[in-house]
C-alpha cells in the first residue's frame, strides 16, 4: 500500500496518508476537508554503507576481484 503526501487546500497543513485503495477520498486529519493537493514525494530507498557481505570478507589485494568474491588474478 502507497504513502502519499498531500497539503490541504483549507488550511494548507501537510501530511502523510496510507492509501488502502484508488476509490477512498483522503481527508486532512487537521481540518478534514477533502480539498487536497497531491504532492510529488521523492522516492524511499535504503542504502547500506557496508561494503557487499561477500565483498567485504576477501583478502586484501592489489589485484582487481574478476567477479563476485574472492577471486582474484
């Protein structure tokens, strides 16, 4: 199911709302007017700062990896 963010039209309040279906009409939960506004939302991605878990357990080494793993020329 998709969050989405809206701003009220009445009292320009911002929020977030998880949308269960396209036929449900949102209400802004300050005011509850159903004058919304769709906002364009950036998209959620997690991103891990550790290195590849396979990546990170190979031995030290000049060579460049020639695949995933160990290997090394």
């Amino acid at each position: 199911m998709p969050i989405f963010e809206y701003q009220c039209q009445s009292c320009e309040s911002e929020f977030e709302l998880l949308i269960r279906s396209r036929e449900s009409q949102p209400a802004c939960p300050d005011c509850g007017s159903d004058e919304l506004d769709k906002l364009i939302s950036a998209p959620s991605a997690h991103v891990s700062t550790g290195g590849l878990p396979i990546a990170s357990s190979c031995p030290p080494s000049d060579a460049p990896p020639c695949g995933p793993g160990c290997c090394r020329r």
